[in-house]
C-alpha cells in the first residue's frame, strides 16, 4: 500500500537530516501529489530545490512557533510528518525558553493547526531522550509526545490522527559522535566521556522506513518503537580510529550511561511484534482492538541499550562507516 500516493504532505524540519532522506525516499518509490518542505532556513531550501529538482516538492519559509503560516502550510494536507525540534543538549539547556517555545509550543500548534485543516494523520519523531529524561531536551521532548497523544482527544469528531516515532540516535545526523570522531581521528585523540556508555543506533534510511510503515499502520495515540542495535561508545572509537589514543572527558551535563526506549511502566501497555514494539495509550479514545496482532510483554520488561539482545559488530560499524 502507497500511503501517500496523490497525497500532499507537509514535512517539518524538511531541510534536515531526516527531511532530506524522507523527501529522496519518498519520491523515489512513492507517488505523492506534493510534499511541502517547512523550514527556517531559505538558503537550505534552495540547496534542496536544486538538489531533488522536483516538481512535486513546495517550500514554505516559516516556524513552527507561528501557528498562522503552519495553519496556512496545512490547508489541503493530507499528512503531516513533525520532524522540527531543537535537539542540541547543550543548546537547549543555555536556551531553555527556546527550546520550550520550539519544542513544546511548536507541538501545540502543529496540533491545532492539523485539526483546524482536518489533517488525516501527523507523525511526530520523537527520541529516547524523551523517556526517563535528565535534560531539558529530553523534558520537552516527552512532553511533545504526551501532546501528541492527547491531541486524538482534541480532535473529538474530526478525523485527525496523531501519534508518534520514538527511536535512537541516529548515524551520522547533524550532532552525532561519528563526525566528530571522524574529525579528532585527523587531530590526535578521541575523547569519551565515560567507557561504560551505551547508545541506540539506526541509520537514516532506516529511520524514515520505519516512520513510512507507522504512518501506514497508526490508528493514533501510539508510540511506535523499533528494535534497533546497541553499541558501546568505546567499540564506535576503536572502529573509527583502531591506532588513536582514546581520552577519557567525564560525563556531560544532561547525558545517560545508557538510553531507554520502552520503559517498565510504558511495558504493561505495550505490544511486540518482530521488529518493533507499539506502546499504547491508556486515555479513552484509544480502542484496544485496534491491535489484535503482536504479544504483550512480559512484567517487568524494560528496553534499554545495556541490556539490548542486538548488538552492532566492529565489522558491521565499519561497513556502515564506509558511508562516512
């Protein structure tokens, strides 16, 4: 099933990584009526005009702070995909009020702004930062996705559908370790903050399947999370830079020895299938037969980067790597 085909789709944050690998995917095995690409930066825009020079693609300069250009980006959408955010750790915590009027306000407005156009459905990317959360990203983060489950309630009659993406870090996107380590392996050291670390990864093109196969299957209110890979952060150096010094830096501010993508609570409401698992939610709009297929988990189940059964080998971190 084509999801979106003769569909207009508006993508927030469509100039970034996963903009940008969601736009090339689509187009090139799908058949939308358009896909609006909605961002700040108009220097980017021109840069992926002239790079997909594709007449199905729309720009639209705007924030998402401004509800009255996302209520007029809307009009005659038939999906929206959320992937704007502020999502430097360090950023959002010099700039807090920032980050909440991007992050969480922003959220707020995509919400009214897709049931006012009667939108059929918003996927919002979400990350493991949101569960547990030890920064101010990760707190806005996980209040966007309980808005966004809460706005199936908003929505009352209107059939608008919202639900969400969370995953993991994502290889190679802007502030991932892989470009910096790339970079120090020319300059001398590589410096980790801690040697137990662990992370989630999935690559981009991964990222935007998953996300093309949630859009496909929501009934909204969901949480869809896949299996993906763990590694630890000292086997990601030893790949990149064997014969590099490794200089241990001490933990950041605001960052996790290990992430979370399903925590014990959010279990007893989820279901697994093969290659993900669906959290549920437990507010009343939500008709449990909408998932007759997958298992519950057991109790007690939890789904972190330490205690992962997948874990990513040093030659496939390097064939991944070739890419880089």
């Amino acid at each position: 099933m084509d999801i979106f085909k003769d569909k207009t789709i508006l993508l927030t944050g469509g100039t970034g990584s996963f903009g940008n690998k969601f736009t090339e995917i689509v187009l090139k095995k799908n058949k939308p009526k358009a896909i609006r690409i909605f961002s700040r930066g108009e220097k980017l825009q021109l840069d992926m005009a002239n790079k997909f020079k594709d007449e199905r693609l729309r720009f639209f300069i705007g924030d998402v702070r401004d509800k009255d250009r996302l209520h007029r980006a809307m009009t005659d959408a038939d999906i929206v995909v959320h992937a704007a955010a502020l999502k430097q750790v360090p950023a959002c915590e010099y700039n807090p009020i920032e980050a909440v009027k991007t992050n969480i306000d922003g959220a707020a407005n995509i919400i009214d702004a897709a049931i006012d156009n009667r939108v059929g459905k918003v996927m919002a990317i979400s990350t493991d930062k949101a569960v547990h959360p030890v920064n101010l990203y990760g707190a806005t983060k996980m209040t966007a996705e309980k808005l966004f489950s809460q706005g199936n309630s908003y929505a009352g009659k209107i059939k608008t559908k919202f639900s969400c993406v969370r995953y993991g870090n994502v290889i190679g996107s802007r502030g991932s370790v892989i470009p910096l380590f790339l970079k120090q392996k020319n300059q001398g050291p590589l410096t980790i903050t801690d040697e137990r670390m662990t992370r989630f990864w999935i690559t981009l093109e991964q990222g935007v399947n998953f996300v093309i196969k949630c859009t496909e299957k929501m009934k909204g209110g969901e949480i869809f999370v896949p299996k993906i890979p763990s590694m630890k952060v000292t086997d990601l150096a030893e790949a990149i830079a064997p014969d590099n010094k490794k200089k241990v830096i001490g933990i950041r501010p605001g960052e996790k020895l290990h992430e979370i993508l399903l925590t014990v609570d959010e279990a007893r409401h989820s279901r697994e299938f093969d290659d993900s698992f669906v959290i549920e939610p437990e507010q009343p709009f939500f008709n449990p037969k909408n998932f007759t297929e997958g298992k519950p988990l057991p109790e007690g189940f939890h789904y972190t980067s330490d205690n992962n059964n997948d874990w990513l080998s040093e030659k496939q971190l390097k064939k991944i790597l070739k890419e880089f």
